[in-house]
C-alpha cells in the first residue's frame, strides 16, 4: 500500500460519495422504469445517476487513482497502482422489483489489492466503512465477523442457483443443501453486510464481477473474517468469505479451486 495514503480521509470521501449516491437513489426506489442490457442483466436510470454522483467526489479525493464503474466503465490511468471500483447499485434485480436489500460498493484497490471499502445499504439505513488496519464499522459501531467452525449449524448464504450453474459449481451447491440446516440466500450487498456484522457465519457468491467484490474483501479481512477467492473465468470470480474455518471448509468443496486471499 502507498504510505501516503491518508486512510481515514478517503473512507471519509467515500462516505461523501455515497451520500450522493443515495440521494440520486432512494427518491427514484420504487419509482422507476427499468432497462435491460445487452447481458440480460437489468439497469435503471438510479444506477446510472448514483455512478455520476459518486465519480466527481471520488475523482477530486485522489486524482491520481483510475475509476472503474459498473455503468460507465474505466476512466483515466491508475498513477501508482491506485483505482477506485465502483458499483453504485448492488443487487439491481431486487432494486428493480422494490426489495429494499441493495447497496452501493465502493472500494480504493492498490497494485490490485483492496484497501478501503465501503457497502450503504441505504434503503435499510446501513453503512459498512472500513480500510486497512481500521477494522469495520456499521454506523459507526465496531462489527466484527463470526468465528463459526460447525458448518451443519451455521448460517450460512449463498448467491443465486443459476451463478452456481454458471460457474460450473452445483455439485458443490447440492452438498450444501444436503449438509447445512440454515442455507439461505440473503444475496447481494446485504448478504455481504450481514457477514460483517457476524449475523450470516459465513457466505458463498460465485460469478461476480470485479465491482462485486472488491470492497468485500478488505472489509470481512478488517473483520476478522478471512476471503477465499476462486480463479477468474471470462471475467468473472467467486468469493467465499466469513467465519475463517468454514470459509475453508466451503472453499474446499468447490471445483475451481478457491484459495485464500
């Protein structure tokens, strides 16, 4: 990590940015017209009006950083390995559908590594900040992931069917359900939230993009959970994170191979 970096203040701007995402998304919750993209997945004009909030504020934090955005794609050049990555609205389809359990991801990545990241579940009034060496907060209380090792009794959420089956995975998701009591899938920048705060012990979410994941990572490391992280495939990755044990013990049950990061 650069040791010029001023941690605190950068959390602090991307909080700025999420403010003005949120004001750009909730008055259009619930009261919007929705699109779809050449990937079949959905888009509204919120996600687009968050993401041209939030990259001025975040731009004028860290000039030297490159921004890549889920909507607008990569701006400028990374000067010392710096890049914000931006998703201004996680779990769009439910966004789209008016359930309340979506969120906006940001995260600060240097020479490819998170190291601020923040997730505003704002619809539900919750706001995940934390950064290397800084530990997480919800709300401005300390949260801290679960420390879970029975995996037949923990809670445990997973991502949607179809991104198992995209991911080559099923197998995998079938011993779940075979093995685990409390399966359940709270998805999306929620689902990750409730694994910060130690509610969910320990989470599996496969075929996600860069913007998906980035924040989690340093956010259940500053936790006191650990990350594991499957191969890239056409782009896309997976994350199983939480409760260090079971993180390992999911990982394990994968095909691709997931490894610690």
């Amino acid at each position: 990590m650069p040791p010029a970096l001023d941690l605190p203040a950068l959390a602090r701007a991307a909080e700025a940015a999420a403010d003005a995402a949120r004001a750009e998304i909730l008055p259009r919750f619930r009261n919007v017209a929705v699109e779809t993209k050449t990937d079949g997945s959905p888009v509204t004009e919120a996600d687009r009006a968050a993401e041209r909030a939030i990259r001025p504020l975040l731009r004028a934090a860290l000039p030297e950083a490159a921004i890549l955005g889920e909507e607008y794609g990569p701006e400028g050049a990374a000067r010392g390995g710096l890049e914000w990555i931006v998703d201004p609205i996680d779990g769009t389809i439910g966004f789209s559908r008016g359930i309340p359990l979506f969120g906006t991801l940001i995260a600060l990545v240097a020479d490819g590594e998170p190291v601020l990241g923040v997730i505003d579940c704002c619809a539900v009034g919750e706001r995940y900040v934390g950064y290397a060496g800084g530990g997480v907060r919800r709300n401005g209380v300390p949260v801290h992931a679960s420390q879970a090792s029975d995996l037949a009794g923990a809670m445990v959420s997973r991502g949607d069917v179809f991104c198992f089956d995209r991911a080559g995975e099923r197998a995998a998701l079938e011993t779940l359900v075979r093995r685990v009591r409390c399966l359940r899938s709270y998805t999306d920048a929620f689902g990750h939230g409730l694994v910060l705060s130690g509610a969910v012990d320990v989470m599996v979410d496969l075929d996600l993009n860069p913007w998906d994941i980035a924040a989690t990572r340093i956010l259940v490391k500053e936790a006191g959970g650990a990350c594991a992280m499957t191969p890239e495939r056409d782009g896309k990755s997976g994350i199983v994170f939480g409760a260090p044990k079971l993180v390992d013990e999911i990982a394990s049950l994968l095909s691709c191979g997931a490894r610690r990061v």
